[in-house]
C-alpha cells in the first residue's frame, strides 16, 4: 500500500482494518434492489439477509469511528466507542419499546382526524424521514433509522396494503433513482492520480463480495 495513503501516523495496519472495514459495508439500498428485482424481498431469504446486512452495516458504522481515532491520533478514544454504542443502544430500545406503541396511535389519530386522501402514506413518509434524520444527527447512518421506522409502520394494523403499494412506488419510482444518481456524484474520478491502486482496491471488493456469496451460496 503507498505510504501517503496512511496519514499523520503512517501506521500501516490501521490502514489495512480501514480498508477492510470500508470493504465490508453492504450497500443497503442496493441489496434491497437486487431482493426486489428477484422478488425475494418479501421471502424469508430476503428479510434475513436484509437484516445481516443492516445489522453488519451497524457494527461497521461503529467501528469506523474508531478507525478514525487511531489514524488521526494513534490511539483509541474510549470514551467516544463507549458514547457510539450506548448511543445505538439507546436508539434501537426507544424505537422497539416506545415506537412500538406511539406509531399505531399515531396512524390512529391519523385516521380519525384527517379525511384526506394518502394520509397515512404521509405519516409513513414523515416517520422514515424523521427516522433518518435522528439517526444521521445521532452519528449512525441514516438508512438504519429508516429502516427502523420502516418496520415500525409496517407493523401497525391500520398502515393498508394498498399505502405499502403507493408507498413502493414512491420509493422505487423517486426515491431509488435520486439516490443511486446522487451516490454517482459524489464520485470524482477526475481527481483519480493512482489509477493502478483504484484498480487493486476495486478488484479486491468484487473478488471478496462474489468469491464469499459464491462460497457462502455453495455451502447452504
């Protein structure tokens, strides 16, 4: 690996458990698209593994801060792992035993007090916004607090079949492409000096995704 790659520390192991923690983080949105276009995502297969990969993308959130710490200092600030997790702790308790409850009284007083149309579409919009910007704000990503109100709303009594179908298309007909389209901005590969090194990084990431789904695949 060249050595201007690991900064003030120039330690050359903390950059190899940054590469590898960067390496292992699931892209979410698009395991769920790719569960989506096989029509699995309703399936058993699909909600597990939909799970495993928030549930992983969660312990890589965590450990990256503290990657973070030992490449800019050398050293591990406890005291902010500690504050990360007991943070997520906190967030996952309060949204299972407290959201649990407030969000089927929430589309309750939805549905009694309002008589417009795609009223709980709305709420359920508004939740998995607010979800995500608690989240983000509180230094996890924001596609984990989404999720969470995602499950929340789906399972209210009063949340139809037909606010899921409007709520889909909304998401796969707006949403996915925006994020996919603002994900592919964010990539300046005008700026790309080490084109060998780009090279080894994204060959290593397609070999250990594919060679570990293949293997994982063949066992099972």
């Amino acid at each position: 690996l060249p050595e201007h790659f690991m900064g003030a520390v120039g330690n050359r192991e903390v950059l190899a458990l940054f590469l590898g923690i960067g390496m292992s983080i699931t892209a979410i949105p698009v395991l769920a698209k790719i569960l989506i276009e096989l029509g699995m995502l309703r399936r058993n297969f699909g909600l597990t593994a939909l799970g495993a990969g928030i549930a992983e993308d969660l312990l890589g959130w965590l450990l990256l801060p503290v990657m973070l710490d030992l490449a800019k200092r050398g050293r591990v600030d406890a005291g902010s792992v500690v504050q990360a997790v007991t943070i997520t702790a906190l967030f996952i308790v309060c949204a299972w035993g407290l959201g649990s409850r407030i969000v089927p009284f929430l589309f309750q007083e939805v549905d009694e007090r309002l008589r417009t149309p795609y009223r709980r579409v709305t709420a359920a919009a508004l939740l998995a916004l607010f979800g995500a910007a608690l989240t983000h704000t509180i230094g996890i990503h924001a596609v984990f607090g989404a999720f969470v109100a995602g499950l929340l709303v789906g399972q209210s009594p009063r949340f139809k079949s037909q606010d899921r179908q409007v709520i889909e298309g909304l998401s796969f007909g707006v949403f996915t492409p925006i994020f996919f389209s603002f994900a592919g901005l964010q990539v300046h590969l005008h700026e790309m000096t080490d084109w060998g090194f780009f090279a080894v990084i994204l060959g290593t990431a397609v070999v250990g995704k594919v060679a570990g789904a293949y293997i994982g695949g063949r066992i099972g």
